[in-house]
C-alpha cells in the first residue's frame, strides 16, 4: 500500500492539573475530566499513535516503520534510529499550574531509565489573563542555595516567570528547570521519552489517589542547569506565507507559517518525515493523489517519500512545520 499523509487517533491523559479546553477549545470529544495532554503522534511504550484513517488505518508507527523504513522516516533518520520514532508531539491544557520539573540529558536517561532524554519546546496557543509559566531561574543561584530553598519551601522564588499571549515559543533544553502554569494552553514537540524528574508540585494531593505525587529531587540534583540566561522566550519572525523559522535543534526543526493563500511546499532537500500542527484556521492539504483537511487542534504527518504537496486555506491559518 502506497503512503499518504497520515493523521492519527489522538491518545487522552489524565493529569491532576488538567481541565476541559482540549475538548472545548480543540474538540478533541474525549469523555474523562481533567484531560491535561493529548498525544498526538507518539511511539512510547503502551501509547502508540494509531493511524485513523484511510487503507493504512489500524496500523501504529512502529508497524509502519517496519514495513515503510526510510519511505516513512527518511534515510538519515531510519539509519540513526531504526525502529523508532524520535519524536513525541503533544496539545497540553494545564487550568492549574505543573509541578516545577527538569528533565535529564540523553546519556542519564539512557543510563537510568533506558530511554531518550527529553529537549522539548512550547509553542502558546492560548492564554488567559495574567497567565505564566516558569523558565529557568532569576538570579544567579549555587546547589547549596538551590538545596536550601527546596528544604525551606521557597524555590519558586528562585524561579523566572514569564508573562505569555498567542505565539510565545520557549525552547526547553534538557536542566531547565521549567513548568507550565494555570490558563496556558500549547503545543509541545519533545524527544520521545516521558521522562520527567518533579522538583516541587504546591504539596498538592490527587483526587484520584488520595496522595501527594512522587517527587525526584535526588535524580534531579545532578540535572539542574543552575545557570542564570539573559533570555529564554525564542523571537521569531511572522512574515505572511513564507516559512518562518521558530526553534532549530539537533532534536528537531520547528517552522511557524501563517497563511492565507497557497503554498508551495517542496521536501526535496529535507530527508525527513514532516509533521503539521494546526494552531488556528483552517488548511487544506494537497498531494498529488488527494486533498486533507486540517483544523485548529488537528496534527498530521506528511512521510518522507512525499516530497511535493500543496498547502491552501480560504481563511488566515497557522501552522507549525516540524521535521527532524
């Protein structure tokens, strides 16, 4: 069977800070409470995207990696990761804040949890007033200071806020300390892992368990990037109908486009599968054979031996392009 874009069955996940906009503001029709993340594309363990549609559906990634190989993902990535998918793309809805978190480098998460480590980047598709999230620090900030304040309770005030609207993107480097906080709604694109080491979480118990989660200080210690940044929102351009470079990494390459005519696309020099995550609007995607609609809140993956398509929207719309 030929490949064809591909969108996939998104996967709901509980969390204790999660509320109702991935149903209310995505339609994503998912049926628990406190849904704070939909997977939208993810090989994790026990969590494969499932494809939804057309004569591949039914099948997971993992199957169409094995039967398509380098068709599905490119050369250069099927040679690096065989079997699996490096990326793992996610619509997050936190009504209250995350706990404060950081997440290990690709040699620890291997060595302890046989895994990837865990870049990571936001881009904010809504938020409500006065909403925030946490950064990296504020102020020059020693391990012994940083031990001091988590025994006194007094690390969020050592932390760097930022104010945030439509459009901000941060990217999360490995030991940035981080959390997303109440109001933000975004899409995250990461490393496939779910590793996540808590740091702080408000002493907040979970209805579900009655318990207060688990925290990981001691994994975290050796993790932390005590540094002080001059900056951490990324600046981006937002020129109409053109490809706008947002957050370029080794991980992966994310481009913003906002449209409102149609666009070209050639994939003939990016040996890569390409991911499209619509973030306001509407967009019709063209390839030679047939045309998909793409709305706010939707997410499909265009495979690597596409090379042309055609993208076309009849009202203004914005995209996130993301390839490895």
């Amino acid at each position: 069977m030929k490949l064809y874009p591909l969108k996939f069955k998104p996967l709901s996940k509980y969390r204790i800070w999660g509320g109702n906009k991935l149903n209310s503001h995505l339609n994503k029709g998912f049926n628990e409470e406190n849904i704070g993340e939909s997977w939208e594309i993810s090989v994790v363990e026990n969590d494969e995207s499932i494809v939804a549609e057309g004569t591949l559906k039914g099948q997971d990634i993992t199957q169409l990696i094995g039967q398509y190989k380098h068709e599905f993902v490119g050369k250069k990535i099927y040679e690096e990761f065989g079997d699996e998918f490096p990326l793992l793309v996610k619509f997050i809805d936190a009504k209250t804040p995350l706990s404060i978190q950081v997440h290990p480098h690709d040699d620890i998460a291997k060595e302890r949890h046989d895994s990837f480590g865990k870049n990571e980047m936001w881009y904010v598709m809504e938020s409500e007033k006065d909403a925030e999230l946490v950064v990296g620090f504020n102020e020059e900030i020693s391990k012994e200071e940083y031990l001091s304040s988590l025994e006194q309770g007094k690390i969020t005030e050592a932390l760097n806020s930022e104010s945030v609207s439509k459009g901000d993107t941060f990217y999360i480097p490995t030991g940035r300390v981080h959390a997303i906080g109440a109001g933000v709604l975004l899409a995250e694109i990461q490393q496939t892992s779910d590793i996540t080491y808590r740091i702080y979480d408000f002493d907040r118990v979970d209805q579900k368990t009655g318990e207060r989660r688990e925290l990981h200080n001691e994994l975290a210690l050796d993790v932390v990037d005590f540094k002080l940044y001059d900056s951490y929102k990324t600046e981006y351009i937002k020129e109409m109908n053109v490809i706008n470079p947002l957050v370029h990494v080794s991980y992966f390459k994310t481009n913003f486009l906002k449209l409102d005519k149609t666009l070209e696309r050639s994939y003939s020099e990016i040996d890569s599968f390409v991911i499209y995550i619509c973030t306001e609007g509407l967009v019709t995607i063209f390839d030679e054979i047939k045309e998909y609609t793409l709305k706010k809140g939707e997410t499909i993956l265009i495979p690597a031996t596409i090379k042309k398509i055609s993208l076309q929207c009849d009202v203004k719309s914005e995209l996130l392009e993301v390839y490895y």
